[in-house]
C-alpha cells in the first residue's frame, strides 16, 4: 500500500486492532493513536512502551513457543511469542463499536500522550539521555 493510501485509510476507520506475536515498535499502532483512534492490540511487545490501559485496548495474551511456518530456520530454543486472545480482542471491538463516547475519550487520550510521548522533543531527550548514561 502507498503511504497516500495507507493514511486515508487509517484515517477512515474507527479503530485500529492490530493483534500480533511480536510487534517491535508499533508503528501502526502508533500513527492510529497519533489521529487519536482507538486502538485494540496485543498487549505484548514493543508497542507497550506507548500503549496502556487508559489510552488504548490492550489485548491478553499468552507465552507460547515460536512456530516457524518455513523450514524452522527461525527457531531457537525457548524462544515464545504472544498468542492473542481473540475473544478478549472481539469484546473490546463490541464495546468500542457500542460506545461512542468511550471510542472518542480513547481517541483523545491516546492522541494526547503519543503527542507527549514521542514528539520529536521527547524522543530527542531520551536519546540525550541515554547519551550521557553511555547506554546508546
């Protein structure tokens, strides 16, 4: 999809689910917050770094073993990834789509705090920071 494309998309829609084993960044979940929709994912992994209960729908998961649908070239022992709860995922989806107003304060807060979390001053403090500590 063409970025033009990708942000009407987004755009669009009324909430953003994104149900994951192992996300990294969150980068789609991260731009949906930023136009402050409400988004439903998998509450594992890096998108736990911006997302939380009050600003977004995380969804529960549990731990299992990686399967690598390939010829098992990506499988270590002990290695786990996140199993999303579609159930869990599908209740927040009905109450969203039920709740207009919760969908809306979702929305703004999420907008809010990616706005605080990772605007171009924050993230440039942070790696200020880890500068100093020498961790970067």
């Amino acid at each position: 999809i063409r970025p033009d494309m990708s942000a009407g998309l987004m755009a669009a829609v009324d909430i953003v689910l994104s149900l994951h084993r192992s996300e990294g960044f969150g980068l789609v979940p991260a731009e949906a917050m930023q136009l402050g929709k409400p988004v439903v994912a998998t509450g594992w992994s890096g998108n736990m770094d911006f997302m939380n209960a009050g600003n977004s729908a995380p969804v529960a998961y549990t731990m299992v073993p990686v399967q690598d649908p390939y010829d098992g070239a990506f499988i270590a022992d002990g290695q786990l990834w996140a199993e999303a709860d579609v159930a869990d995922a599908a209740n927040w989806l009905r109450r969203l789509a039920a709740e207009p107003e919760l969908r809306q304060r979702m929305g703004e807060t999420a907008r809010s705090e990616i706005a605080r979390q990772l605007s171009p001053q924050s993230v440039a403090r942070t790696i200020a920071k880890l500068l100093e500590a020498g961790t970067a």
